[in-house]
C-alpha cells in the first residue's frame, strides 16, 4: 500500500506541477510597440491639418535647396576668384559663404524644431487619440498583449523584433472602421 499511496502522491505532485507551469505560461506579458506619427500621417493623410503640415514641410525644404545652391554659387564665384589672382574677391566670397552657411545651419534647427513641434501637436489632438487608443486596446486585448508602447516616445526601447510592431495592423483596422 506504502509504495501505490507514494506513486499516487507523487502522480498528483506531478499534474499540480505541470499545471502551476501551465498557468505561470499563461501569464507571460506580452509587449507591442506602434508608431503613433506614423499611423497618424497614414490614417490623416488627407486631412487639413496633415496637408499644412507636409505644404510647411515642403516649402522649409524649398527654401533650403535654394540657400544651398546659393552657398554653392557662392563657392564657386570665391575659387574663379582665387584662380583669377583676385585674393580680396576670394576673401569677401569666402566671408560670404560662411555667413550664409552659419545661417542655414541655424535655420535648419530652427525650422526642424518647429516641424517636429507640429507634428507632435497633430498626433496629440483628442479624437485622433480617443479613436487610436481604442484600436490599440481592440488589438492588444485579441492578441494578447500586456502592453503597448509608443516607439518613437519611448527613449527606454533599445531594441524589438519586428514580429512585435503593431503599426501596420492598427492603421489597417483604423482605415477598414473608416470605411476607406
């Protein structure tokens, strides 16, 4: 009898184990990260608001193509100058392209800050996220995840496989709901 009640103990060790694994398996948290700017420029691509936003963007490039060709105008008059003997045309030339360099530079931070400040806002506004955080929910809850994090946000993401990139999935269902 000893030895079928020892069996028998052990037996039911064994399931109440492989069962408590079990759940303990159950309860893995499970992680997703979305591009909220992304599914914002996709999902509002025809919006007001985005199409300001990509018109400023576009116009800011414009203007930095053109002080670009300028700075390299201006480069090229300050070699012919060189080359022609004239040291004080080259020197103006060469101030010249500095001045306009430093400016560029300056604007370019300037006017990058000022877009991602924009874009930020646009991504932050009330309905758009209302709308987005209930797709999240919708999909996180029907795949089983524990969390979701905003990639571009989130300073702390070192690194995540791809397989856990929710973006594409959420814009689909945002556009299938829109009825685009």
């Amino acid at each position: 009898m000893k030895g079928r009640k020892g069996i028998q103990t052990w037996g039911l060790g064994l399931v109440l184990f492989t069962l408590t694994v079990h759940l303990d398996a159950q309860q893995l948290t499970r992680f997703a990260v979305v591009d909220l700017s992304q599914v914002y420029m996709a999902f509002f691509r025809d919006s007001r608001a985005v199409r300001e936003f990509e018109e400023r963007s576009d116009r800011v490039q414009t203007d930095i193509d053109r002080m670009s060709r300028e700075i390299q105008d201006l480069k090229n008059s300050q070699l012919s100058a060189a080359n022609r003997g004239d040291q004080e045309q080259a020197l103006r030339f060469e101030h010249e392209v500095y001045r306009k360099s430093e400016y560029l530079k300056e604007y370019y931070k300037v006017k990058t800050a000022e877009l991602e400040d924009q874009k930020s806002k646009l991504t932050q506004s009330g309905a758009f996220l209302n709308q987005v955080n209930n797709e999240i929910r919708l999909i996180a809850e029907s795949e089983g995840y524990s969390m979701v994090l905003n990639l571009k946000e989130n300073t702390g993401i070192l690194w995540y496989s791809p397989t856990v990139d929710i973006t594409d999935k959420l814009i689909q269902s945002l556009r299938s709901k829109a009825g685009r």
